[in-house]
C-alpha cells in the first residue's frame, strides 16, 4: 500500500464544512483525518485524478452539524442537502464519480449522524466506502465496503499526559473493573443499575457520575478491564482511551464493527462481554486467568502505536490504518 496507493482530494468546496473538521474534543479524529490527508505531500495524495485509486470527499459532518442544523429539530435534511448539492457538483465538474457510481470514493465521519448524512445520495449510501465511527451493522453500516473508524476523544488534541506512559506490565492494578459516564442508550442503564457505586463489589468501580475527589484516568491506570459500554451510538472513546492506559477494554456493544478488524485480532488484547451477561460481569472477568491476563496486557501494548495521531503521520500509526482499511476495500471494487 505505501508504495502504491493514491488518493486524489477533491478541491471543491470551501472551509469550514469543507477542508476543515474538528481537531480536538470527541471528534478529534475527524478534522485530524482531514488535515492529514490535505496536507500529505510525499506519498498518498496525488493531484492528478487520473492516477488515484480512490477521491476523497473531504467534508466534515460534524461542521455541518455545527453550522446548518437547528438545534432540538433532530433534522438531519440540511445535511443530507448539502451532500447532495456536493456529490452533484463534482459529479459534474470531475469525470471519477459517474464511471463508477462512487464505487472508488470514500467519506469520513466520526459524528453519530454520518451515517444519516450519507443518506443524502443513494450511490455514497450504498456503493461508496463509508469511514465512521458508526459503524452500527443494524443502521446500514456493510463491513465488505465501509470502515470502521476509532472514536479518539483528545480534549486538547494530544494524548492526555497520564497516558502517555502507563505503568509497567507488572504494576499492580487494585481495581477489577471500572467506568464512568452517563445513562444513555440501551446498554448503560443496565450496566449502572446492577453496578454501581459498588452496589455488589466495592472492587468494580462503576460510576454515572465520577465523584470530584476521584481522577477519570487515574483511575483506568489502576484498574485491571476497563468497561466500553455503548451509549446512544456503538462506538466509544473509551475503548481508546482504554488501549492508552493499558486497561483490557471489555466490549459492551451490539452491532458494533471494531476497527481495524480486518487485521488486528481484538480477542488478543480486549474481552467482549454480551449485554445480556452484564450481571455476571465480575464472574467472567474473574475467570480471565493471570497469564491470560497478562497476553492481553502485551496485545494492548503491541496495538497501542494503531491508534495513535501523530502530527505529521508516522508509518503504523491511527492515519495509516484508515488508509489501509480503505484500500482493502479499494481492492474489492470492479470499476
């Protein structure tokens, strides 16, 4: 792929819904994406379309939310308008898009609602390659040709300094089991109403709210699994952050397509528990023996450099494995 590749970015549009995107927060990963991309001189980005193998349509839905939606509404028109309006101007001006119906071009979102704005042309929903975190099988999202993109919440754009190094392999890690967040969705309610506040094991950290005495990431840094649990959408942020402190993430999620899945072998660094065994929670991790414990602490650590950003780029890194998704996808496509 590094040898190879080329991925032409159309020039159409303005900032900020266009060529611009969020580079901080829980949306980090895509204006990072963006700017990476537009600004990757040496080896991906080509300016002559004729030799890519795949268009890049660099709008960022988490602006368009930003400045077109109307707060409350929940109506997602506006987006799926402007994608529209986008999808037509370069199918006219650009010869790429009508010869293979958007087959070889790929969006990128990390905002819930990118899938919804995908559905403002038929041909991005159904043929084009879809980057989201998103990545919710029950809402359309097809691991044969979309790709499942981590969900990197970076508050100020960096890795958070107490993650940068976590505690050696060996380092005692007092706490089974902990998570923090609000009630939201299916599977947290569930998770919170047998769980927390030590309801059942003062070793199972399981707050809505994380007391103000307490610190979010010191306390992953001490604990040995970390909960992932879905909330209105699949992806977490947790689970990043989780690889970040070296916490096994426990997979808490239905319909949920993990990143990367292709190459990397989650089994081997993360635990999946089913919604439907969260009361017997502290039973099945207690059973993850010492030295298995220890093989996914090294996966965590082997996979730790896949989901990091860098500025600029470095090989391996979060960028690169975007990529990498995609040109697999890119391979399957018969123009």
């Amino acid at each position: 792929m590094e040898k190879r590749f080329k991925v032409y970015v159309y020039p159409e549009g303005d900032p900020p819904i266009v060529h611009d995107g969020p580079c901080k927060n829980i949306y980090t990963i895509e204006g990072r994406f963006i700017h990476e991309m537009e600004h990757d001189k040496s080896r991906f980005r080509v300016t002559d379309g004729k030799r890519a193998h795949v268009y890049f349509l660099p709008f960022s839905v988490t602006f368009m939310v930003k400045y077109m939606y109307r707060p409350l509404t929940y109506d997602v028109t506006p987006l799926q308008q402007f994608v529209s309006d986008y999808v037509g101007v370069i199918s006219a001006r650009y010869p790429f898009w009508n010869r293979s119906s958007g087959a070889d071009h790929f969006m990128l979102a990390c905002h819930d609602w990118g899938p919804h704005a995908s559905r403002g042309n038929p041909d991005l929903y159904n043929n084009s390659i879809r980057v989201l975190c998103n990545a919710n099988t029950s809402e359309g999202f097809s691991p044969q040709k979309d790709v499942s993109l981590p969900e990197i919440h970076l508050l100020d754009g960096n890795i958070p300094s107490a993650l940068l190094s976590p505690p050696l392999l060996a380092a005692p890690r007092p706490h089974l089991a902990f998570f923090a967040g609000g009630i939201h969705g299916p599977i947290r309610p569930l998770l919170l109403r047998h769980w927390r506040d030590n309801r059942r094991d003062p070793n199972i950290l399981i707050h809505e709210y994380l007391p103000s005495d307490l610190d979010y990431y010191t306390l992953m840094l001490q604990s040995r699994f970390c909960l992932c649990p879905s909330g209105h959408e699949v992806a977490s942020p947790r689970i990043v952050e989780a690889i970040y402190a070296e916490c096994i993430p426990v997979i808490l999620s239905e319909n949920y397509v993990l990143p990367f899945s292709d190459v990397l072998r989650w089994e081997a660094f993360s635990v999946r528990v089913k919604v439907s065994d969260i009361l017997r929670l502290k039973e099945l991790l207690e059973a993850v023996t010492e030295k298995e414990y220890r093989t996914l602490k090294a996966g965590l650590r082997a996979v730790r450099r896949h989901f990091v950003l860098n500025r600029p780029a470095q090989r391996f890194d979060v960028f690169h494995m975007i990529l990498h998704s995609i040109w697999l996808r890119r391979l399957n496509i018969n123009l």
